[in-house]
C-alpha cells in the first residue's frame, strides 16, 4: 500500500470514528417526526396528546442535541 493509500484509509477511519459519536447524528439517526408521531428508537408518542414539549439537556454534548431535537419538533417545542 502506498502511502497516499494509507493516508487516505486513515482519514476515512477518523471521519467514521467522528460520525460515530456525533451527537447531532445520534439523534438523527434514533429520534424522527411523522406527522403528529414522535418516533424514537422502537417507541411511538402522539404528539397530538401532548401538550407542551420542554428541550432539557445538560453536559458537552447537550447544546448540540438541543438544536438537532429542536429541527425536528420546531414550533412545537413549549421552551427549554
């Protein structure tokens, strides 16, 4: 292998290794919006019996998830 190939191997490794702990991209990938459905993971919520959504979140990582969460509720989130 040359070391351009290397090279390129080792980039591709640390970019998987970034989107597997990004939280923004957890989100995504766990937490979706069909309509009035809250789907996350293998659990279903009516969003038309609820009625106020407040974002809490804490640590490192908790702004970015705030933000990816409020993309996919938008004005549906009461505050937070």
């Amino acid at each position: 292998m040359s070391v351009a190939e290397l090279r390129s191997s080792a980039f591709q490794i640390f970019r998987s290794a970034i989107s597997a702990v990004d939280p923004a991209a957890a989100i995504r990938r766990y937490v979706r919006v069909h309509g009035d459905k809250l789907i996350v993971q293998d659990r279903t919520y009516d969003l038309t019996h609820v009625d106020r959504i407040i974002v809490i979140g804490t640590g490192k990582a908790g702004a970015v998830m705030a933000q990816a969460i409020e993309s996919l509720l938008g004005d549906r989130i009461t505050s937070g």
